[in-house]
C-alpha cells in the first residue's frame, strides 16, 4: 500500500516529548504518532457506537416535539401561589443563588 505523508508543525517542546514516548515505546516518531492517533480513532469511534442508541432517541424526541401543537404560554399571573414557589425554586436550582437568596443577574 503506498503511503501518504501528513505535515504537522508543533511546539519544540512537544516536539520533544513525542520522540522521547516514541524512544521509550521503541518505536520511530511516525510510528508511534499513526499507533497514537489509530487508537484515538478507535476510541472515538466505540464511543460514537457506545451512545448511537441515545443520540437516536434524541432525534426522535426532537422531531416529534417539532410536531406537537404550540401550547399557550402561561403569565405569572395565571399560577397559583404554589406554582409561583415551584417555579422559583426549579429556576434556582438551574442558575443556582447566592447567601442572599438572589438569583445571578436579578436585584436584590
């Protein structure tokens, strides 16, 4: 199989420690470089694999939501109290609060 040749330019520092890992590993620089890069490969691709599943169900999810009918958006006024203090605190949760008690970007 013909080989290709691939150009990178890097920092001498790095430069440098990839020769001294090749060394130790007994390999040449460009061995050692393809072997890493192979087995980075392979790892993304079994993780890709991995969460294939997930992602499909994501989509579904997605285009079915694209689907569903608008539902009319709800005023603070029309909440109950109880409703008002769930909200508040699921909001909370999210943005999290200060020893104040005060949301990240609202007056105290």
């Amino acid at each position: 199989m013909a080989k290709t040749r691939i150009s990178i330019s890097l920092e001498q520092e790095q430069a440098e420690r990839i020769k001294e890992h090749s060394e130790w590993a007994g390999m040449d620089v460009s061995a050692y470089l393809v072997h890493a890069a192979t087995r980075q490969m392979t790892e993304s691709d079994a993780i890709e694999e991995q969460f294939a599943g997930v992602d499909a169900l994501i989509a579904q999810a997605e285009a079915e939501a694209l689907e569903l009918p608008e539902e009319p958006a709800v005023t603070a006024e029309e909440l109950t109290e109880q409703e008002r203090r769930e909200v508040e605190a699921a909001i909370g949760l999210v943005y999290g609060e200060d020893r104040r008690g005060v949301r990240p970007g609202h007056a105290a």
